[in-house]
C-alpha cells in the first residue's frame, strides 16, 4: 500500500524517502547519492561506474591536462630548457588532482565511487523536469541523477586550480631564467582562463559531453594530428623520424585515436572490437602516402608548365 501511494509523486525525479522500511515525507527531491526507482522511492546508488563512465571521466580529466601542456609549448619559446619539467609539473597536478577527488568523494578514502547508472540525456537535466501537479505549484526535484558524474569533474576542476597555484609559479619562478618576466606566468594566465571555461562546459554541456566525447576525440585527434605534420612539413618517413618530438606527438594522437575507438565500441564484443585498434596508424598512413600528391609548390609548378 505504500509503495502504491508512493506512486503518486509526479515528475521524472521527484520521489519519497525510505527510512527504516517505511516511507517518510511528501514526494520532493531525493538526498546527494540516491534517485527515485521504478515506484518513485528514493534509492540509494550502490553500482559501480561502467567502462564507459570512466571513460567520460578520463577524456573530462585530461582535457585541463592537454590544454596545460599546449599553452606551455605555446609560450616557453624554442629555446627554453624549462618546458619539460613545466610538463611534467603539469601531469603530476592533474594527477593528484585526480587522486585527491577520489579519495574526498563516497566512499570516503577509498580509490573508488559508487555511481548511478545514466539512463537518458534528461538525468544530466533534471532542472528541466521539475513537476507542476497543479499547474500552480512546482515541486522542485532537481538532484544529481547521475551521482557522482557531474560534481565529480567540478570538484576535480576545483583540485587542479588550487594545485597549480600553489605548485606552479614557484616552479616557473625557479626555472623559467631563458624567458622574459611578462612571458614566464603566460602558461598559468592561459589556465586562469580555460578552467572557467571548462567548468562553464561541464555545468552547461556535460550530458551532451557524455554520449558525444568519442566522437569529438576522433575529430580532433585527427584535425590536430593533420595540421601539426602539415606545419612541420612532415611529407615523409624519414622527416617523421628525424626529431623525437614528432615521434612523441604522433604516439600520442595514437593513444587518442585507440581512446576515442574503445570509447565508441565500449569494448562490448571483444573479438570484433579489438581488431578495430588495427586502424589507429590509419590516418597517419594516410597522410605520410598521399603528402607528396598534394604539395603546393608541386601543384602550382604543374599548373605552370599546362600540365
């Protein structure tokens, strides 16, 4: 009989609480960690994160780390010897950043989350979904629906700022001696800038975000993998090979690449998703094979010469 009257709760998220077996209150918003079941109860969340969730948090964390290591390269300037251990001061805040939220987030001290399972797009919204039953009155349901998925990223967002401003500017300071003054905290300017912005991106686009994270990583892997072997005039095998930093940038738009296909597979059927990974050197191949057909000065000495 309770359950039945439990039933009654409108809205997508609005549900009663269970407290010692039996219901209490009127329906409303369900406690942080729990979401309304199938009778409109307020259940705790117990499962784990899937393979794709981790993956959605993974591609959330490395994007303040590859934006780190970009303005870094940006601005240290050829010369500077200080860009390596700027990098790796860059990977070790997002790592500890990373450590950090785990270890604040339930259960408490322990490398692991407990999840929520995302059902529809409307679980990132659920803002959006507050019930009038009177047309008068709204009850207010809003709730983290996809606990801890969303806050987790902010939190995390929160850790790598206080980490590099306390890291960070000594580090510059100590080591930054081949740049100017106005030049040496550029890197950390820019991060001032894009951590607002991506924390506006999670609050506002997280959901969309979720379900459209791999294919956004294949683009740009192979948008940014394209354009950097195009400016470094990279038209060959031998030219890949001459400098270990390209070999570095092209390894690590592989691992995009292989990221952004397991992310889309998910892994489900192992023995027709693994040989999709064959196609990660793809592109790259692609590129070094057909460059010389495509050389500007070749094309506009042919167009020349009528041919």
């Amino acid at each position: 009989m309770a359950v039945a009257m439990s039933s009654t709760c409108p809205g997508l998220y609005c549900g009663k609480i269970l407290i010692n077996g039996s219901i209490e209150g009127e329906c409303g918003v369900c406690p942080r960690g729990e979401r309304t079941n199938m009778q409109k109860i307020c259940e705790k969340c117990t499962e784990t994160p899937d393979l794709y969730d981790w993956l959605y948090l993974g591609f959330m964390a490395m994007l303040p780390l590859v934006l780190h290591w970009f303005f870094i390269e940006w601005y240290s300037g050829k010369k500077s010897s200080s860009a390596l251990f700027q990098h790796i001061t860059a990977l070790f805040e997002c790592s500890a950043a990373a450590v950090v939220t785990l270890l604040v987030n339930d259960p408490v001290g322990r490398l692991s989350i407990r999840s929520c399972r995302v059902q529809m797009l409307s679980d990132w919204y659920t803002m959006l979904y507050n019930p009038s039953p009177d047309y008068v009155t709204t009850l207010h349901c809003t709730q983290e629906a996809v606990f801890p998925l969303y806050t987790i990223v902010l939190i995390y967002y929160a850790f790598c700022l206080v980490l590099m401003m306390m890291l960070r500017p000594l580090l510059v300071k100590k080591i930054a001696c081949g740049l100017g003054k106005s030049d040496r905290f550029k890197s950390i300017y820019a991060a001032l800038y894009f951590f607002p912005i991506l924390t506006v991106l999670q609050a506002v686009g997280g959901g969309l975000l979720y379900y459209a994270f791999p294919y956004i990583i294949l683009v740009l892997s192979l948008v940014t993998l394209a354009v950097y072997m195009s400016a470094s005039e990279i038209q060959s095998f031998k030219n890949l090979v001459a400098k270990k930093k390209r070999l570095v940038v092209l390894f690590s738009h592989w691992l995009l690449h292989a990221y952004g296909i397991i992310s889309i597979s998910r892994l489900d059927k192992l023995e027709q998703d693994l040989p999709l990974l064959a196609l990660v050197p793809g592109p790259a191949l692609f590129y070094l094979l057909t460059a010389k057909f495509t050389e500007p000065n070749r094309i506009i000495s042919e167009g020349g010469n009528g041919h």
